[in-house]
C-alpha cells in the first residue's frame, strides 16, 4: 500500500488534509493484492485500510524501522497500546469489541478479522 499513487475516493470524500487542508497522496489501495475482500458497502473500508496503513508506518518509523509492516509491527502496537490502557484508565479488550462490531457493519458481517471476538 505505498504507491506514490492518489486513491480513488469515494465522491463524498476527498483525499485532502482535514487539518492543513493539503492534498496527500494516497496509495493506490483501489487494487488491493488480496482476493475475496469482503462487502464494502459504503465504499470506504479502501480509506480506513489506507488509514491504518499510514498509522502503522508512522510507528514503523517512531521504532527506526522502514515501511514494510508486518505481523510482528501490528502485534507492537497493539502490545504497547496495552500499555497505554493501562494508564489512561481503558480496556483495550472492550476496544476491541467495540471495533469488532463497527468492522463488522462495514463488511455487512461477511469480513474475517474479529471472528474470535466475543
């Protein structure tokens, strides 16, 4: 997902900076390399995989590594967002049953992630 292409957006979003009100470029996530991706019904979920893309890469560069995420990236930042629960007075378990039902609204409950979340 680090094209240096822009991502066709839906036509109710653009891909401009909501604080700098700059354009960035996105990747082209339109062409995803998995297959069988589930429902989008809001034609967004390409935004939101870009979203969390561009977070993980920022934290890939915090840890002085380089832009390739991979399994053990997410596993560190979801571990030290652990860590941030634990001072700021939140469950991540609860988080993530919270996202488990958004994600799952966004794939019309056909989407593979979360499906040992109870």
């Amino acid at each position: 997902m680090h094209a240096d292409t822009v991502a066709t957006l839906p036509s109710n979003h653009d891909n401009t900076n909501m604080k700098s009100g700059l354009q960035v470029p996105y990747p082209d996530v339109a062409h995803s390399t998995v297959a069988n991706l589930p429902p989008d019904p809001d034609n967004l979920n390409d935004l939101r995989a870009q979203q969390a893309d561009d977070t993980l890469v920022s934290f890939a560069r915090q840890r002085g590594e380089d832009d390739d995420i991979n399994l053990e990236t997410l596993s560190d930042l979801l571990r030290r967002m652990g860590h941030w629960c634990d001072r700021n007075g939140f469950q991540l378990a609860d988080a993530v049953r919270m996202a488990a039902t958004s994600y799952s609204a966004e794939t019309e409950g056909r989407g593979r992630q979360f499906e040992h979340v109870g």
